[in-house]
C-alpha cells in the first residue's frame, strides 16, 4: 500500500476530501458532487488516482451518496470490519493508497446485492475512460 506524505495531501486535497479520505469522516447526504451525476466515465481516488468504479455499475439508492453494485475490478478496493458509533458496519478503502472510500451494505441491486456507498469527496470522476481502464 502507498502512503503518501501528510503535507502534501493537506496541500493537495481540499478540507473536506482529507477529512474523508485520511480521517474516515462522512460527506453530509445530497451535499456531494457526484450524488446526482450519471455522466459517463470510471470513479478514480482522489488521493492516488487509482481506478475504482465505472459509472456502468452506478445506480440511484436514494442515500444521498454515490452507490455502485461492485468495484471497477476485483481488486481495487479493500474491505475492513468498522464497529465504530455503535454499529458493525464493511469500511471500504482504496487498496492502493488506504483513502477511506465509504461502506458496503447486503441491500444492493443485482447482479451482486451490494451497495458500495461511496463519499464523493473520496472520488475524481474520469469521463475520458468511459466503458473501462487499463490502469
């Protein structure tokens, strides 16, 4: 996994994508840039540029947050028990650089079931890689 230095993400990244990413804070609902978006392209990490989800996979779960049924490619996220405010919870981090990504949740679309609930904070949509990535 590749840390990057704090310094230079505190200069790189806005406040609220550090507080996401490197503090595992959470995006209020409805507030996030790509909530509503259904514009083409792959989901990279903020932090590393790391392909995460494709837009193929993005569907409206009413949360108020990006929602996908599944990572761009096996791989590319990494899951992580999260018992954190009194709940058990999956955290979902980026596999490359540990960016705090969101949570995945059992009450997803088919074909998987899941629901990855993603921070837009934690995300830089690409819409030059529509339909996929050799990253």
């Amino acid at each position: 996994m590749e840390k990057i230095d704090e310094k230079e993400l505190r200069e790189r990244l806005t406040p609220e994508q550090y507080k996401v990413t490197q503090e595992a804070a959470t995006e209020r609902p409805f507030t996030g840039e790509y909530h509503d978006c259904h514009d083409d392209g792959v989901y990279r990490c903020v932090v590393c540029g790391e392909t995460l989800f494709d837009s193929n996979t993005k569907f409206d779960s009413g949360t108020g947050w990006p929602s996908f049924y599944q990572p761009a490619e096996e791989g590319k996220v990494e899951e992580r028990d999260d018992n954190s405010l009194f709940m058990r919870r999956t955290e979902v981090v980026c596999q490359h650089c540990g960016a705090h990504l969101g949570h995945v949740f059992d009450d997803g679309p088919n074909p998987t079931g899941q629901r990855y609930c993603i921070n837009s904070a934690a995300l830089k949509l690409d819409p030059e890689q529509a339909g996929g990535d050799e990253n």
